[in-house]
C-alpha cells in the first residue's frame, strides 16, 4: 500500500510560480522537484484561476435597500388626496393645524 504524501502550501505556490515562468519545462520542474509532470500542471492551474481572488475588493459593498416603488406610489397617492381634502376643509376655515403637518410630511 501506497502511502500519500501531502505538500506543504509554500511548497505547492513555489512549483507553481516555476511554472509560471516557464523558464524551464514541465519535465524538468518534474525532475528538480521529484515530483510528476501532471501534478505541476494541476497546481500551474490552480493557481492561475486563484489570481483574480487575489486582486478582487474585499471591502463590503453598501447594498441598496429593497423599495417597493408601488407601495411608494400608493403612499404618495394617499397622502396627496388627504392634503386635497383638507384644502378644500381648510377653505371653510377648518383644519389649518393639519394641513401644515401633512404638508410636511408629505415632503419629508
């Protein structure tokens, strides 16, 4: 029975940064490294595809609230016929308080 022998990360990125610069072929990186070919083209691949982790932003990104601009219309649209109504109350002398705080909520 075949024991497995595991490599160290350190180990692993400088075969694969020699690899990479293809200064010197896989069969010889193989040689140096006593290692097989194919292992060195696996862990060529995987550090290429780990390099755009390495430069992507990792800081939060500010994440719009959920509106629900129908719910917002219909809000809007309330408050618009409350403020009508209380004009038209207001033009009878009634009401004054309310029309000045509807109005301002409707702004704010």
């Amino acid at each position: 029975m075949v024991k497995r022998i595991s490599y160290q990360a350190a180990f692993k990125s400088k075969v694969a940064l020699e690899a990479l610069k293809e200064d010197k072929t896989v069969s010889a990186l193989a040689q140096e490294f006593k290692l097989h070919p194919a292992q060195i083209t696996k862990w060529k691949t995987h550090a290429i595809q780990g390099i755009p982790q390495l430069f992507e932003d990792g800081r939060k990104k500010r994440s719009s609230p959920e509106i629900d601009v129908d719910t917002l219309y219909a809000q809007i649209g309330k408050l618009q016929s409350q403020l009508e109504f209380l004009k038209k109350k207001n033009r009878d002398g009634q009401l004054l308080k309310n029309v000045g705080s509807l109005t301002s909520a409707i702004l704010h």
